[in-house]
C-alpha cells in the first residue's frame, strides 16, 4: 500500500478533521460472486475472503477476526471504492439502517485500487445497543449466528464515489469455518480454548486505553512524512495482571506505527487478570488497536 489516510475522525494517539464534502448518494451497482469464499490460517488471524464482479468493477472482500467474539476487521479493495465525501458507511442487507464508521482508513495499492480498512461487527450498531454490549459473549454470538444466517449483501453506503452492494449471501457455512480457525488459533497461542471459555472474568483494563498510547508516541519520521497507520495488537497478561508480552497482529502504513505502539503499551497497560472458573487469578490475552492520525485544520 503506497498511502494511508483516515476518512473521518478519531484516534488513539491524535484526531483526525477533515472538510466535508457531500456524501455519496444514489443506488448502489450490485455484484454477484465471482469467486468462493477463502479461508485462510494465519499466525494472528483468521481471514475470509471473496471476490465479486469482474475486471473493472472487481471489489474483494475481506472479513477477519483476530480472536474468538463478534468484532471483525473488514478489508474491501476494488477500483470502483475511490472515496468521495467524508462519512463512509455500509449495512448487511436485509438490515435497512446503516452503520457509519468513523475510523475508516483508505489507501491506494500499486495497481492503483482502493482499498478500505475498518473495524466493525456483523451485528447493527443499533441492535447491539439494544441487547446491551454488556451480554454475555455466547449471547452475541448467538445473535451474530441468526444475523449470518439472514444476510443476502455487503452494501457501501456512502463514502465512496459508486456505492456498491456485494452479493455475499448467507454467511452462515462462511462463519461456522472463521469460528473453527479460531479455536485452532487461540491454541496455537497456548492457551486452552475450553479454559478461556470458562473464565469467570477476562483480563480488564485497570485505566482507560486510550491513555496507554499517547500524542508524543507519533513516530517521529510517520509525522514528518504526514503518515497515519493502524496497528492491531495481543497482550499477554499474567496472573497479576502485567503484560509480559506484546504481539503485532496487523499494521498498516509505515513500520514505525508497530515499535511505537507495543513500547507505549508494555510501559503503561496494566490489567486487573483474568480469573478462572473458581475466581482463580489467571493468564489469559487481551487484543484491541490503536489508530494513529494526524489532526488537520482548514
């Protein structure tokens, strides 16, 4: 990826404004798949991905989750994705009321596409106020289940210049096969699925993240050359809560964005450990990310 810029506002480190322009408006080009889904194992991530349409108006799609829950990280590349206006927002059809992500990042590849990355759930924003943020994980994940089972499209809704709706289909069979990579995955870490899912409590922030990474943790050399990134990350708490390790899970833009953000979190994340079953004190991980962008006035 030759550039990286932050659509809309928000970050770990600094914020992000920028004008405004008229969102996208009109229907969306509908494409059907032209390929099957792909999974695909890697070290800190499970991917699925999935081409529709072709030649020009080919966009992939990509969903993936980097430890067991509903948040993914979506990745959609495709010429006809070039921004236009400064709120991007997309919906799983037949769901009508669309999600707008104020931490989209967009970048342009070699081959001169577009390509978006953003983090979100299958589940509507809404929806997922409604039965609380708060529930139990096996209760979202049921939801997240029914929803997959439901869903007919992909749809940018605005922020591009041509909005787009991805003919995806049920995502139930796609789903079930990311949850499977997932057990394998947390095992490859060395931990024991089952036990994870048998915490009584899971690894809790003891202040608020977004004081872990700080405005003066910027890269000297990302913010001469005007550079913003996003780095996924994994920390291993121990059983008194002190992160013993710190993994790079993905990282988009400029090197310097990784270094930054795992010496920021291994001086200041502290946790409160995670318990077992019994109340136990215990090791477990803790994943999240930090975005870093440049804040701009007119």
């Amino acid at each position: 990826m030759k550039t990286l810029s932050v659509l809309a506002a928000g970050g770990a480190a600094l914020a992000a404004v920028f004008a405004g322009q008229p969102a996208s408006a009109g229907e969306p080009v509908h494409l059907a798949p032209s390929s099957p889904w792909q999974l695909r194992y890697d070290k800190e991530a499970c991917r699925l991905s999935r081409s529709f349409g072709e030649g020009e108006q080919e966009v992939v799609l990509t969903l993936a989750k980097y430890a067991p829950g509903i948040a993914m990280e979506f990745v959609v590349a495709g010429t006809p994705l070039r921004p236009d206006g400064d709120r991007f927002a997309y919906r799983f059809d037949p769901v009508r009321e669309p999600d707008e992500e104020r931490h989209a990042l967009f970048g342009t590849a070699d081959d001169g596409q577009t390509i978006w990355q953003f983090t979100g759930e299958l589940i509507p924003r809404a929806m997922l106020a409604h039965v609380g943020g708060g529930s139990e994980p096996g209760g979202l994940k049921a939801v997240e289940t029914r929803i997959a089972e439901q869903t007919e499209a992909f749809t940018i809704v605005s922020g591009v210049r041509q909005p787009v709706s991805l003919r995806t289909g049920s995502l139930a069979r796609a789903m079930a096969a990311l949850d499977t990579c997932l057990v394998d995955l947390v095992r490859s870490w060395g931990y024991d699925p089952e036990q994870l899912s048998a915490l009584s409590a899971w690894p809790h922030p003891r202040s608020h993240p977004r004081l872990w990474i700080r405005g003066t943790d910027y890269p000297d050399t990302a913010l001469r050359d005007n550079l913003a990134g996003a780095v996924r990350f994994r920390l291993a708490v121990d059983a008194e809560g002190n992160v013993s390790d710190c993994v790079v899970q993905a990282a988009y833009s400029d090197p310097a964005f990784r270094e930054a953000t795992c010496k920021a979190l291994l001086h200041r994340a502290r946790f409160t450990p995670a318990r077992d079953a019994e109340g136990r004190p215990v090791a477990a991980y803790w994943v999240s990310s930090s975005l870093f962008a440049i804040a701009r006035y007119r």
